[in-house]
C-alpha cells in the first residue's frame, strides 16, 4: 500500500522536497537500526489541526535518545515546532507525524561513536491503522509466537527502530495466519502488548493494564485512558496478565497513535465476551475520540494547535 506523499520534510532544520529527503546508504542506521523515532497523530478541529500530546511524544523522542546516547542536535522545543511547522507547510488537516533520529553517514562499524545525529520530520494523511470497520467491530488477534524483548536485552522503553524488528516478526506472522494483530507475551510468559500498540482488558469491573516492566512501550495513548477511565470513575490498575485470563474477561481494547483506541473482538479465535465491541470501550472511545477532534473541551491540555499563520511560510 504506497503511502500519500505531501510536500516537504524537515530534515535537519530545513525543508526539503518530498522526493529529495534522502540518506546515504551507507548510514550507520541502516547497518545497525540506530535510530529511535516517534508517531503523532494531528486531528481537525473546528478551530484548525491540533496535534495530540506533542509535549508527551517529543520528550519520550529525546529519552530514547539518551538511552542510547544519541545527542539530539536541537532541543525538545525546537522539535516541538519543527513538527507544528511541518503540519503547517504541507497544508495537512488529519494527518500523522514521523519525526525519526538517527546516526548518519560517516562510518561504517558497530562504535557509533563519531556518526552525526540526524533529525527528519515528516507529516502525511494516513488513515485508521486497522480499518474504519475495526473501530466498531473489533480487531481478531493471535498470541504471537514471537516474545517481546527480554528485560536487559533491548530497552522496551525505547522507542528504537530496532525494536520493531520483534513487531515485524509478530504482525506478519499474525496476518500471513488470517489475523489483524498479534499480541506478544514477554519473556516469562506473561501478556505484554501488541506489535505496535498497548492492550487494555476489562474483568470483574476493572480496567487492567500490563505495567511498564512486561516490556511494553509506555505509550502515550495509553496514559491518556488510564487518565480518562480514572476521571471517569472506573478503576483502573497496571497487573501482570497471564496469557489465559485474556480468554475470559469481559472486553478487551488496543491503544496506541495508530489504532487510537480499538477493541478487540477474539484472541486465538475464541470470542472476546459476546464478540462485540463493549460498553466500557466504547465510553472511552468517545472521551477520548471527543477530546482529539475538539468535540469536547480540552481539560488535560493535550493538544497543540497548529498555528495558521505558519501554514502560509
Ligand atoms: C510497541 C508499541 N507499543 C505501544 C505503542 C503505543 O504508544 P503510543 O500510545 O504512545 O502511540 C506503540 C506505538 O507507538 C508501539 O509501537
């Protein structure tokens, strides 16, 4: 599926055309996955396009950064406006956001040492990740075969290129077997999250998460529900969840920037309560659906209005 092509990409601090935003082939990050990144949703509200958490999602960019002692050659604002005027230029409305860091071109060897810290920014239309249909009918999803991470081996609260290795082996094992989505259990078996977004389950009248330490991505999305269920009088807990509880609770739901908040309808074919989506889902659903698109009043302060003036630069 080709992707729509907007104008212009930031690409250390200038915009370039679309088709000219190119790297050397001999780039240390495409020898050694060297990069860290980030995926932002920008929605249309009736005062103009607002992007979602931007704060959140470039302070997690520069944690990954250090993690893997990448010094970012702007600072976190600097980026923050880089990724509004990048909005702004290409004239978008609903759109996502890439900006990805990464080492560069100047040698060739696992010592990254000496490599430049490179920044682009991209911004293109891209629709729901799992289909408009699956919002309302749920995703089917396997229990990959692949683990996450292991603790210690590759930091699942990067958010590294190279993680997505591990994604890739588990979403195409799950559509090449007839599912939409995996999810992965980490490395003592417990329920981790899915290839690219957070899993949430609704039991005994409990909202219950993975935590941070079964080798999830703290996402962003997924904070924002747990902040929205909490305010909206649900209990809400972080649990380690053993593969077969997902077989019997009540609902179960995926967040992430991509699939934003989508329930899934059967794990290994076996239906998740009645196979619909849930009551519990579809409330936060519409909170946090309200919120994005400027429906609803912005009271966590989440979104950041790309300012028009920018749009005519
Ligand atoms: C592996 C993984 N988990 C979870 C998420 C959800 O994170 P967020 O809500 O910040 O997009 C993502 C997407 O960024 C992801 O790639």
């Amino acid at each position: 599926m080709a992707m729509k092509k907007s104008d212009k990409i930031w690409m250390n601090g200038t915009f370039v055309p679309w088709d000219d935003a190119k790297v050397h082939v001999l780039s240390h990050v495409l020898h050694y996955g060297s990069s860290v990144f980030e995926g932002i949703r920008a929605y249309e509200t009736k005062n103009g396009p607002a992007i979602f958490r931007l704060g959140e999602h470039i302070e997690r960019l520069m944690m990954s950064s250090k993690i893997y002692r990448m010094e970012v050659p702007y600072s976190a604002e600097q980026i923050e406006t880089a990724c509004l005027e990048t909005v702004a230029v290409n004239n978008l409305k609903e759109c996502y956001i890439r900006p990805l860091v990464y080492r560069g071109y100047s040698h060739v060897g696992v010592d990254p040492r000496g490599t430049p810290i490179e920044v682009m920014i991209a911004a293109y239309p891209w629709g729901k990740y799992l289909g408009e249909e699956a919002l309302t009918k749920g995703a089917s999803v396997k229990i990959g075969t692949w683990a996450r991470m292991a603790p210690n081996t590759l930091p699942a609260m990067a958010k590294a290129g190279g993680n997505y290795l591990n994604s890739q082996l588990l979403k195409l094992e799950a559509v090449e077997d007839g599912y939409d989505e995996a999810i992965a259990l980490d490395v003592q078996g417990y329920v981790s999250e899915g290839s690219g977004e957070n899993l949430f389950a609704v039991y005994k009248n409990e909202i219950i998460t993975p935590p941070v330490s079964s080798s999830i991505l703290s996402g962003i999305t997924r904070d924002s529900v747990m902040r929205l269920a909490t305010d909206m009088g649900y209990k809400v807990r972080e649990a380690v969840i053993p593969r077969e509880m997902l077989y019997i609770v009540d609902e179960l739901f995926f967040t992430g920037t991509a699939v934003e908040v989508t329930p899934v309808s059967a794990v290994d074919r076996i239906k998740v309560g009645s196979g619909e989506r849930g009551p519990v889902t579809k409330a936060l659903q519409d909170a946090f659906f309200g919120i994005v698109k400027g429906d609803l009043p912005d009271r966590y302060g989440w979104l950041s209005m790309v300012p028009q003036s920018a749009a005519k630069r």
